[in-house]
C-alpha cells in the first residue's frame, strides 16, 4: 500500500488526494482537529501517483532569494487596512485588472477557512491574516483549466501549499507561484471553538472575524469580532490575555508538522515570497517609515518579471534591499518554530480532552503562570524568601 507523510511532515495540502485516480483518498480531521489523508484500501490500485505527488515525500526545488524589496500598496486605504504593506492586494488587483486567474483564503460563515478562486466581490474577505488552517480541496478541480487557457494564473498561499500546487500542476510559463512568510498554522477548530466559546461568554453573535482589526492598527494584532452590522463584539490582544491569539503567537497550537517545518528557511520554492518586513533599516539606512511595510523576495527570473510588471504597474512602490536583511530579521526565514515546554503541555492537555482547545489552553496557560512565580521565587536572595516565609507563618 502507498506509504503517505506521517503526522510530523504532512501539511494537509490534499494534493495526494487530488492526483488519486480512484478517489480513495479522503481528508479529515484526526482526534485533536488536525486535518490529515486517509486511504480506503479497499479502492487502492496502489499506482502510488499520491506518493509521487506529495511534497513532504519529495522535497520540491529550493532557490536563494535573488534580491529582495520593501514594498507596499500605492493605494492608501489599501495599504492602512491591509496586514503589512497591502502587496497581495495589489497582486489580485493587477490579476484581475488583467482578466487572469488568482486564488486567495476566504473566511465563510462558519469561520472554516478555505481557498477560493479570486473575485472583485471576495476583495475584502481575502485581505489581511488567516491564522488558522486553510482548505485547499476544492481550487484543484480549478487550476489545469486556468492555466490550460493561457492567461496569467498567480497561486498564492503558505509555503506547503504552493508546494502542494506546484506538485501537481509543474512549471509554466503563465503560473506564478508565490509564497507567504509563515510562523505555523492552528488547526481550525481551535479557532471555531475559541469564537463560539466567546460567544456563549458573551452572549454575542459573531459574523466577521479580523486577526489583526484595521481599526486598532494591524500592527497591534488584535483578534475582533464583528457583528452583523460591522459593528465590533470583541476585541482583544494577546498582551492583554486573548488566548487564541497568545497560543498562536507562541507557538503553543500549531499542527505538529509546522515544529519540523521543511520550508521555513532561507531558500524558497517559489516565484516570489511576500510578508511582514522584520529588520527594516538594521543593515541600510532607508529614508521611509516601517508601519505598513511588506518584504518581497525574489526568488526566480520569472518572479523578477513579475515584480517589475507590478512596479511599472504603478499599484506598488517598491524599494531595492540588502537581500539578507529581511531574512537575518525574521527568524521564519531560518528555522521552523521552536517546540516550547508550552507546547509539549499543550499536545499532552489537547490529547487528554479530545480535542478541546478552549480547555488545554487553560491549562497551559495556569501552568505557565506556575512556572513563572516559581522562578521569580528561586531568583529571590534568600533574606527576602526567609523573610516572605516568615510573614506567611
């Protein structure tokens, strides 16, 4: 039987499912929410194409950034709400400004996450951060048509996914593959569950979720709920105790193959890789603000032409940086994130209650506390201890 990538590596990109010419190949949630590939063997012909097609199984081509850039959106309005620099606006903007194919992640109803095909209409639910897992089974079906068709075709999603796309599509002269920094990705239901327990606490009816609200400052990450009206229900930071934002954030929730993570490197594989610019200014002086400001690496001739199209486009400006500036300054772009003694408790918590993230985050979260004054107690000179034990008896 055809051997898929275990828990540790599988990204649940679903391409293996996608190639299976017998459509035995399902995805689903596991018993703590991760989505992960199952096999009906009894279909099975064992032609092994979902082997064949799985980027955790074969490493995809890697390239070093060939030039990066500090970059943002020409359009204000655009650039203020956006998450960084507003670029991947601007992108699916000059897409469709030149009736191509883009594809994006989109937030529905339920606040399950999935990729979409681009529309003018979807704009304002495809802008800013999703950090949440996102479900990319049903833009497959979509992508040999777009691209067979001729006209300019740009992917963009976590690195695992353009991975995942590349895999089964290949190279073309008309598909640009482009890439977003990532630190890890929250399983959905974490997040489902986090808002319908606010809800109940609450006593809200939340419609509209924003990681990072436009009007608290997208720099200041604040997890807002929205009614329907667009009114806000809740809004809240980690520094101030939200507790899905802080476990993300910390690396305490992520998929267990985002610790062991074969993209969060230097290279890149693909076109162009966008995101926050961390380390703005530290290895050359630069004569403009860093709020709002996004990095573009480019990571291919093709992606080069790209850029270019977009600058000469006029909907970004772009300004030429030390190419390794913005990855000395954002550790995603060295390594994979850390597995955190929060992180192990919180694996141990979110096994034992089935899943349960509102209740294993509780947990971690005292047994950090616990940590913590313990330490501060050990870091005391010993008068003080004696002294404190002494008023305490």
């Amino acid at each position: 039987m055809p051997q898929l990538a275990t828990k540790k590596d599988c990204t649940g990109c679903s391409a293996c499912k996608q190639v299976c010419p017998k459509h035995c190949i399902s995805m689903g949630e596991d018993a703590v929410g991760v989505v992960l590939p199952s096999i009906d063997t009894s279909l099975c012909i064992e032609c092994k194409a979902c082997e064949r097609a799985c980027p955790a199984l074969n490493a995809p081509e890697f390239k070093s950034p060939r030039s990066s850039f500090a970059a943002w959106a020409t359009d204000k309005e655009i650039r203020r709400i956006s998450a960084s620099g507003g670029i991947a606006s601007a992108i699916y903007k000059y897409v469709a400004d030149n009736d191509g194919f883009s594809i994006g992640a989109v937030t529905d109803d339920e606040f399950r996450v999935k990729i979409k095909s681009f529309t003018l209409q979807d704009q304002d639910a495809i802008r800013n951060s999703k950090y949440t897992f996102s479900d990319a089974q049903e833009i497959y079906h979509m992508l040999r048509p777009a691209v067979k068709a001729g006209d300019l075709v740009v992917l963009i999603g976590l690195p695992c996914q353009t991975a995942g796309y590349r895999k089964y599509l290949g190279d073309h002269d008309n598909v640009i593959y482009i890439d977003l920094i990532c630190h890890g990705v929250t399983p959905n239901s974490y997040l489902r569950q986090h808002i319908k327990s606010l809800e109940t606490q609450l006593n809200i009816d939340a419609h509209r979720l924003s990681f990072r609200a436009p009007e608290k400052g997208t720099a200041n990450y604040y997890f807002t709920l929205y009614g329907k009206d667009r009114d806000i229900l809740y809004s809240k930071r980690s520094a101030d105790g939200e507790k899905y934002n802080l476990a993300f954030h910390r690396s305490y929730s992520y998929r267990e193959n985002c610790y062991h993570c074969h993209y969060a490197r230097r290279e890149r594989c693909s076109d162009i890789t966008i995101g926050d610019y961390h380390g703005l200014g530290e290895m050359a002086p630069c004569d403009f603000s860093d709020e709002n400001v996004s990095v573009i690496l480019v990571n291919t001739s093709k992606g080069e032409a790209f850029v270019k199209r977009l600058a000469d486009s006029g909907l970004i400006e772009i300004h030429c940086r030390p190419t390794d500036e913005p990855i000395k300054g954002d550790l995603q772009l060295q390594r994979p994130s850390p597995k955190t003694c929060e992180r192990i408790d919180f694996e141990k918590y979110i096994e034992k209650y089935g899943g349960d993230f509102e209740t294993a985050i509780d947990k971690v979260l005292l047994l950090k506390a616990r940590r913590e004054r313990i330490t501060f107690f050990r870091q005391l000179p010993r008068r003080i201890i004696r002294k404190i034990l002494k008023m305490l008896k």
